[in-house]
C-alpha cells in the first residue's frame, strides 16, 4: 500500500520535490484532506461501471481516489508543469488517462467518445478551478456528452444560486440554466482549511444529476433562456417591465407582452424570481410567435 497523495505531508513532499508554484491565475487550490476527497467520490456514484471525468486533476489528490473506483478516469490538465508529476504520482493506477487541454476548448467528445462507450455510464467528478466554474459546467451539460451525473467543488455561493428555489435571493438565470438540465442538490460544505493554498472563498460540493429530457419541453432553447435572461434583468422591476426593457424590441410590443403573461396565468406585476421553471417555459412559448 502506498501513502495517499492528499496528506499535508505527501503534498508539500511532492510539491517541494518538484519546486511546483500555484498559480493563482489557474484557480490552483489543492486538497489535503483525503477524508474529504471520498466523500466526494462516494457522492459521485462511482462505481467499476463508470467512466469518470475530471477537470483539472492538480497533483492527482482527488485523481487517486476515484481512479480506485471507477472502470476509468478521464483527467483534464491544463497546466504542463503538473504533467511529469501526475505521471510519478499516478502510476500506481493503469485505469488514468491525463489529457493535457484546457477543458474549455477541448472537443471532449472526439478526444473519449470511442472509449467512454464500453462502460455504462459517464460522470464527471472534480474539484473545479473557481475562476471558471460556471462555464465549465454549462459547457459540460451543453456538449452532447451521455453524462449521467457531476458533482464537483466550487465556491459555496455558487452552487447556491445553481441549486436555488424561486423566491429566494439566490434564484436568477443560473439556477434555471443548470436546472433546465439537471436535478440540483448541494450535499457538502467544505472548510477553507482542506486547501493549500486556502482559497478566499467558502466552498461546496454540488451534484447535479442530469434528466434524460429538460425540466420544461420548450418550442425553442434559445428564445427561453432569453426570456429568462430579460426576466431577471433588474430583480426589482416587474416581470412585464423587464420583459418590455430587455426583450429585443419589447417596448414596442408591450400590448404582446401583456396578452402572453395572460395566456400563461401570470399576473404582470409579479417578479421574475417568482417564476418557476415551468412557467418560464410556458410564458416563452406564449411571446415566441410575436418575437422570431
Ligand atoms: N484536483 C486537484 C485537487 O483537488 O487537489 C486540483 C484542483 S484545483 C482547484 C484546479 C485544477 O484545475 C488545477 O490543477 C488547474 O491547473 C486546473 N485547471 C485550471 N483551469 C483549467 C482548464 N481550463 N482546463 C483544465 N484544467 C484546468
């Protein structure tokens, strides 16, 4: 058996090793605590059936733990200098392939797609870098991939807007985004102290698990998120003057506006952090004849 790589000791052995530096610019916040790292595994549904994805397996702390797992891991680096350490630190597991690309640009489903096929389903488990959370994650529930779930760490604020109930402070157009595509559930909050370095930040383990149909059957994707995107324009207006304001060419078609929250039961002076998902959905279908 050998030592686990996330105690306070292997890490500063590895990192002193390889004269490593974070960069901050990276969102390069590494976990200590391998307590912490399971569970994340654990709420990950890992299991030998499961293509795993990381983004951003940093000295392979987490790596590690879902490489003992799951059938095989998928790990996406962005930072060449943590390559001939991933290679020393992970070569215990023959189930790892690290993939030098920034997962941002990465055509992710050319790069494993004949590969993630012979396991019986896909998901992604990561610490993610903070500076790009958001995008990560839309990209990965937006690029086609057969993802059955992704539970990652990111900043506590954050996975409380994706996971927020309407009338709430922390309800706007994340939550309907990430919601229009998956079931939202914070299970962890994380302590500073399991970081080198700590990050500024409280932080959060979210799983999002990915419905097989969006929350809500719309006439047209785009058109609603932009109706969702007019509606939380500024939180203390009403929905019928964001709509109006920031819909293109709304205030023209304000008497438009006005018959479609009629026909979707929505009375105008209601705030667009009232409206569920669903009615969202119904309220686009009703402005989209008037507005394509
Ligand atoms: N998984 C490690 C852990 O838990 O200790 C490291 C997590 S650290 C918060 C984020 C990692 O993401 C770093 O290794 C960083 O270099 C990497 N990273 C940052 N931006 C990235 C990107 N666009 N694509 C892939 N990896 C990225």
């Amino acid at each position: 058996m050998h030592k686990d790589i996330a105690t306070p000791k292997r890490t500063k052995e590895i990192l002193d090793k390889y004269g490593f530096s974070f960069k901050k610019s990276l969102g390069q916040n590494f976990l200590i605590d391998t307590n912490i790292l399971r569970n994340i595994v654990e709420y990950g549904e890992i299991t030998e059936k499961t293509a795993a994805i990381e983004i951003g397996p940093g000295i392979g702390a987490l790596t590690e733990q879902i490489a003992k797992r799951a059938g095989k891991v998928f790990a996406f680096e962005i930072d060449q200098r943590l390559l001939p350490i991933l290679e020393e630190t992970l070569s215990p597991y023959q189930n790892v392939k690290v993939i030098h690309k920034d997962i941002l640009k990465a055509d992710v489903l050319s790069l494993i797609g004949d590969e993630i096929k012979e396991f019986e389903e896909v998901r992604v488990v990561a610490n993610l870098p903070y500076y790009v959370t958001t995008p990560i994650i839309m990209k990965l529930l937006q690029d086609g991939l057969p993802l059955s779930s992704i539970t990652v760490m990111l900043q506590k604020e954050v996975a409380e807007r994706m996971a927020a109930k309407p009338s709430t402070k922390e309800y706007g157009s994340l939550s309907i985004a990430v919601q229009y595509y998956t079931k939202a559930e914070t299970v962890m909050i994380v302590p500073k102290t399991v970081f080198v370095p700590q990050p500024n930040v409280d932080s959060a383990v979210i799983r999002l698990k990915v419905r097989d149909t969006p929350a809500v059957a719309v006439k047209d994707e785009a058109f609603f998120f932009e109706v969702v995107r007019a509606s939380f324009g500024q939180r203390r207006k009403t929905i019928l003057n964001n709509l109006t304001s920031n819909l293109h060419a709304g205030k023209e078609k304000k008497q438009v506006v006005e018959e479609a929250l009629a026909k979707a039961s929505i009375d105008p002076k209601r705030r667009g952090e009232t409206l569920s998902i669903e009615e969202f959905g119904v309220l686009s279908d009703e402005l989209l004849p008037s507005f394509v």
